[in-house]
C-alpha cells in the first residue's frame, strides 16, 4: 500500500500562477515531517505516507516577521506637506516607493516562491534570492473640500508579485496659510489617516492602517517655484491573516485516496456502519484531505519618522520622501498578540519550553532573524491644480 500512496503522491494538480516574490506560505514550518522526502526526488511538496497523518509544525514567528515586514512595504507613505491643495483643489500623480527587506532572513527565503527553473519551467522548492528591496509603484488621486479637509486614494502595484493594494486616505490641515503676521513665522500643521488592503493571493490578507501628523512650511522660490519641506510621525497597525494554506500543494488528495465516491446509499464506506456523513471514500489513506492549516493572526505597531520635500512649478510637483522606524518592531510589539510558547531547541524531549517574541530573533531557525528598522524612499511626480 505504501508503494500506491508514494505513486499517488506524484500526481499533481494544476499550480496557480505566481511570481518569485508571492507568499508560498506552505513552506513556513518547524518540520518537514508532514512532506515526502526522497520520493519526490528532492523537488516539490508532496504528502509523506509514512508521517501516518502527523502535520508539519508551522512556524507562526515566520509568518508574523513576513507580515510586519510586507506591510510596510504596502503601507501608505505620508508623502504631502500639512498644507491641503485647498477648496475645489485637486492633486494626483503617480508614485514609486521602496522599502528594504531582510531579505537574507529565513522567512523570505523559505516563505516566498521563488524564480521557476529556466530549462524546466518548474517551480522553486527555495526562493534563495529574494528582492533587497520591495518596489510598490502607486497611483493616487486627492481632492480638496472646505475647512482644511482633503480626501484621497491610492493604488499600487507590488513588482515580482501578483498583489495590488489599494485604499483611501483623509487628512485635515489644523494651521495654514498664514503668511503675514506673527502667525506667518510658524509651519503649518496637518494630521492625516489612511489604510491600504492587498488582493491577489488567496495565502494573505493584510491591511495597514496608519495615522500621521506633518509640520511643513512652503518656500517662494523666484515667483514660480515652490519648496515644500515636511517632517512628522506616522504610526501603523498592521492586520496579517492567512488564508486556508495547504501544506502538501503539490499532491492530489482524489487521487492519493484512491476515491470511490462520497459516503452516501449509492457508495457507502464500510467502516461507518451505515453513517452518511457525505464524507470521501477511498481504498487509500483519505489524511491528505485535512493537510491544512491557518497561521496565527497577526496583529502588530510600527512607529515611524517620515520627512521629504515637494517642489512645485506652477502645476507640476515633484517629491521626494522618506521615512523609517523610530522604535524596533520587537520592542514596540511585546504584547500577547506577539508571544507565543515555544518548545527549546537545546531539549529534545521538548519538555522545556520558553517564551518568544515573534518579532525577535528565534533560536529555532538559523541565523539572525530579528525584524529590523526598515528604511521607505519614494519618488512622486504629479501635478496640482
């Protein structure tokens, strides 16, 4: 019966289409004892017979680090002055934002799909070079209405990946316009919020909201031109859940089964006594039907610094804007939502358990794997009017 289930464990299924930066969620395990090894030769994510049904262990640290890090990269970006483009304004243009990965860390490298082999057209088993750096290029629209408010919306594009993000954003000027007087020494003051969610990848749903507050002052420049420095503080919570992952993808559990039908009058399995419960009856092992998990839900904060400038010609704008960490992620999420109990690597009974902060280094996987400060840089060209 082994020899059947392995042959079966071959068979696989239509792959959906990915590229080498796509959650490949189904990697992010503890252990492989849940996969076929030598029977697959070394390739692909088959189901293992002999693992009689035990899952793999997932790594909920790996998903959570994966998550903190993606939603930066897609999170909004304060990218305008506190100043709005005032009643019946309009402002829009497109956007490139890139933000920095440890791309060296395990979780990438194992939790991403990776190129497909070039002679074969396979897909990688290990993305062992991922992206440095995350490339989200947007479109984005604002519109001014009265009493300081402006109100807007963003889409992008998440290169080497099938995500699109997309979302809105609403901001209030508390000061501005002065020009004269006492109050014309003073920056003008805006606060802001916005939140972006992704589509396409059924492994992932994640959403960032953000809150943000901007000092900016503009500068006259010979008539015609205007400098728009700016500088504040952005906080974002990100929202990271997984979808239903299978762990074997590459197993057809029909035909590992051998399927003879659901358990009905018509074809009844023999070891229910006479229960119908609608369920797969099969000559072989059914166990490869529940292969699927559900990590964690991750829920966590990063504080950031943003700061850049806007220069202004008449109705063309360009910027440039940058923002990074002020606190390191571990340290601001130390909460519950972050720790979980995790089995010492050092005790092979697995008696020995100790608690882990999921944003910090973890002693079960190699190397350093602390998410670290990350570093935003974006481009804008546009206009307003």
């Amino acid at each position: 019966m082994t020899a059947a289930l392995v042959a079966g464990s071959m068979l696989v299924p239509e792959v959906a289409r990915a590229d080498s930066m796509d959650p490949a969620l189904a990697r992010l395990t503890l252990d492989d004892n849940c996969r076929a090894g030598a029977a697959d030769g070394g390739t692909g994510q088959y189901y293992n017979p002999a693992s009689g049904f035990t899952r793999c262990r997932l790594n909920h640290a790996a998903f959570a680090k994966m998550v903190a890090q993606l939603g930066t990269a897609i999170a909004p970006l304060p990218t305008y002055a506190a100043r709005t483009t005032g009643f019946g304004g309009y402002r829009f243009g497109v956007l490139g934002q890139y933000t920095t990965i440890d791309s060296g860390a395990h979780y990438w490298q194992e939790g991403t799909q990776g190129p497909k082999d070039e002679s074969t057209g396979q897909d990688s088993i290990r993305n062992t070079d991922p992206d440095g750096v995350l490339q989200n290029y947007q479109v984005f629209l604002a519109k001014g209405f009265p009493f300081g408010v402006e109100l807007g919306a963003g889409f992008g594009y998440l290169v080497n990946t099938e995500i699109i993000s997309g979302g809105g954003d609403v901001r209030i000027s508390l000061f501005e316009g002065f020009r004269s007087s006492i109050p014309g020494y003073f920056p003008d003051v805006g606060v802001g919020g916005s939140v972006r969610t992704i589509t396409g990848t059924s492994e992932l749903k994640l959403t960032v909201a953000s809150f943000d507050a901007q000092l900016s002052k503009p500068i006259p420049i010979a008539g015609t031109v205007v400098l728009q420095p700016h500088v504040g503080y952005q906080f974002l919570y990100i929202f990271g859940d997984s979808g239903l992952i299978d762990l074997t993808p590459n197993t057809d559990p029909t035909s590992l089964c051998g399927y003879q039908g659901d358990n009905n009058p018509a074809t009844p399995d023999p070891d229910k006594g006479g229960v119908f419960d609608g369920q797969p009856v099969c000559t072989n092992s059914s166990a490869d039907f529940n292969n699927n998990v559900v990590f964690d839900k991750v829920r966590l904060a990063r504080h950031r610094i943003a700061f850049g400038s806007q220069l202004r010609y008449q109705m063309i704008q360009f910027g440039f804007h940058v923002a990074t960490d002020v606190v390191k992620p571990g340290d601001v999420n130390e909460g519950d939502t972050v720790v979980e109990e995790a089995v010492d690597p050092d005790d092979p009974s697995g008696n020995t358990r100790f608690t882990l902060n999921k944003l910090q280094d973890d002693p079960r996987t190699p190397g350093n794997d602390e998410v670290k400060n990350q570093w935003t840089f974006a481009f804008e060209i546009g206009a307003v009017f």
